[in-house]
C-alpha cells in the first residue's frame, strides 16, 4: 500500500463498493479481495466498518467519501501515533453505550458519541455500532461540528469530559 496515496485507495475502493451496493448486493462479506482487506486493516478498519460509511452514503447521501477519508484519516493517524500500529482486540458491544437520551452537562447524546469516538480511535467498535450514524450526524450537525473534527478533539482531550464539553460550548 503506498502511504502517500492512501486515501486514492479508499476512495477507489468505496466507490467500487457503492457501485455493488447500489447495483443490490448489501452483502458487504463478498466487496472484499484479500488485498482490500489487508488495506483496511492497515489504517485500522473492519469491513463492516468501511461498509457502514458506504451503505449510509448509497442510502441517504451522508456521509459523504470526502467525510469518511477525514475520518478514516483521523483513525490512521491514532492507530500509527498513539497504538504504534497495534491493533486492539477488545471491542465495545451495543449494551455498552450509553442511552440514547443520556445528557452531560445539559448535552443530549454527548455520553453517547464520547464512547463511541473514543472507540472508533482505538478500533474497538463492535460491527453493530457506527460512529457517525444518523443520530450522532444530527448531534454533529446541530452543534456545527464535522465528524473528523470531532474525532480529533476527542483525541487530544484523553478521557477529560469537561473538554468535550468547554470544546462544544465554543461551538
């Protein structure tokens, strides 16, 4: 895989998934060659992973490929700088997030969006789970922040909630 073209790789490859998908195969299982699985395990993604960006995308239009490469390059750049490319083997299961209507200081999803983020940096999303689903897109929209953004604050605030917050009220 040339890292200096990276992103010219996922974007080749969901725009090839997308096609399969909008052509009615949404079995995500048979998108991938061997090498496109060793690609996404390079920059820390899981095929149901990749594929709940391209599934959202062929449905709804959001989010778009220029999000997902932030995304995805948010995730690389945490696995490399922080993991020194060890990938985790624990994962957070559904039960395990916080309830859709739980508040922090007032704001409505935060709990849930802080665990799942810090999940998507670590890699450690069970396949049912997706950062950047329909409801923490309309928690991102409404405090006017874009998904990478977000990922990255999370990132440099650790495991602080107060900077979560104090970073959304400048929002």
């Amino acid at each position: 895989m040339s890292q200096y073209h990276w992103d010219q790789q996922f974007t080749a490859l969901f725009d090839r998934c997308l096609d399969r998908y909008r052509n009615g195969d949404t079995d995500y299982q048979g998108y991938y060659s061997d090498e496109d699985l060793a690609f996404l395990t390079s920059i820390g993604y899981k095929p149901r992973e990749f594929f709940d960006f391209v599934e959202d995308f062929g449905d709804g239009g959001e989010p778009s490929i220029a999000t997902a490469v932030m995304v995805a390059s948010v995730r690389r750049d945490y696995l490399d700088v922080i993991m020194n490319g060890q990938l985790s083997d624990h994962e957070i299961r559904p039960h395990e997030l916080p309830p859709k209507d739980s508040e922090l200081e007032g704001y409505r999803w935060l709990p849930r969006i802080l665990v799942k983020a810090r999940a998507k940096l670590r890699g450690e999303l069970d396949p049912e789970i997706m950062y950047g689903c329909g409801g923490d897109r309309a928690f991102l929209r409404e405090h006017d922040i874009a998904s990478a953004d977000f990922l990255r604050a999370v990132w440099a605030s650790g495991d602080d909630d107060g900077k979560i917050v104090e970073y959304l009220k400048k929002h």
